[in-house]
C-alpha cells in the first residue's frame, strides 16, 4: 500500500493533512518532499484576493476630502429601510 499523504511538521510530530489509511500503532516508511506554494494552490492568498479593486478602494478612501459619517448616522439612515439590505439590493437587480 502506498498513498501520498500531506502533512505538517510541528512540535517534533507529523500531523496529517486528511485521513489516513494506517492503523494506530503500525510502522511506515516517510520520504518527505516539502510543498512550495506553487504546488499549493491557497498557499498565495494574493491569488484569491482582487487586488486592483482594494488599491482602488484604498485610493478613493484617501481622496475623500469629507469623512466619513458617524456609526450612528449610518444606522439611523439604514433603519428606514425594511428587511435587510442583502434582500433590498436583490429586489433592485431583479427589477432590472
């Protein structure tokens, strides 16, 4: 029996990524091949995130020349509203 079996190295211990076909007690054979995050496909957060959009975002924060409102006007302007504001949004775009 061979599998491949992903693991991480902590405290002088191999803990394994997933289950494992190996009954407690039994004695293996590791070959150990360290994973780069090239082979990680979550290893590179910046890959998920949209990263253009959030250095557009951060530019346009630090262009306000207004700042921006109080908690408490938010929450005062948004109790008008009935339901959530996710259900309002999806009303808007069904309507379209």
């Amino acid at each position: 029996m061979n599998e491949r079996v992903e693991a991480v190295f902590e405290n002088g211990v191999f803990l394994p990524q997933g289950p494992v076909s190996v009954r407690n007690g039994q004695r293996v054979a590791l070959s150990i091949e360290p994973i780069t995050a090239a082979d990680d496909a979550l290893g590179d957060v910046n890959d998920l995130l949209d990263v253009g959009f959030m250095e557009s975002c951060r530019r346009e924060a630090q262009a306000r020349t207004k700042p921006a409102p109080p908690l408490e006007e938010v929450q005062m302007l948004t109790s008008a509203f009935q339901g959530t504001l996710a259900d309002l949004i999806s009303a808007e775009r069904d309507e379209r």
